[in-house]
C-alpha cells in the first residue's frame, strides 16, 4: 500500500526526498566532514552560496570576506564547503595547521 501511495504522488515524493538528502546533507556536512572541525561560520560549511552573495550581488566583495574571515578565525579559514583558505603558504609548515600524520 506505501508503494502504491508513493507512485500515485510521484512529484511529492521526490520533493521530500530530496528535502531529505538535502537535511542529510547539511548534517553531513556541520558534524561528520574532515573539514567540519575547523573554526568559520557554519553558513560556509553548508554551501557556497554567500561565494556567490558576495561575488555577483555584492560585486566582488568575496576576497575582502575571506580576508574578514581570516582575522575572525585565524589562519585557516573555510571559505564554503569542502574548501580551506589558507592565510599564506608559510602556514603549512605548522604542525598545528596540517592533517597529516607522521
């Protein structure tokens, strides 16, 4: 009977399915990601989507919120999700600053 349900109602139920994978995704992406434990607005950890506020509404502004953001949380910085920019590439020598084990 759900099955039946379901293909009676195709375009509601791929609406929240999607709806779904999208929650899944920003839970995903707030706790569970390798990038999730460095410090940045949350709002970058979710989408790229302030890139393009800042790039196309606010014409550009998106280098000089990086460099804000850099002063706000120190020398790695996620722009938006899946991506760290890093203040300067001396910074990789740190230990602190890297992943890597051994």
């Amino acid at each position: 009977m759900a099955v039946s349900s379901v293909l009676s109602y195709p375009i509601p139920s791929l609406v929240g399915i999607y709806i779904l994978y999208l929650f899944g995704l920003v839970i995903y992406r707030l706790y569970f990601h390798p990038l999730a434990k460095f410090p940045g607005p949350k709002y970058a950890a979710i989408s790229r989507w302030h890139e393009f506020y800042y790039e196309v509404v606010k014409q550009g502004q998106f280098t000089f919120k990086v460099q804000e953001l850099h002063k706000k949380y120190g020398l790695l910085s996620p722009s938006h999700a899946r991506v760290i920019i890093v203040l300067s590439s001396t910074h990789w020598s740190r230990p602190d600053c890297s992943h890597r084990s051994g």
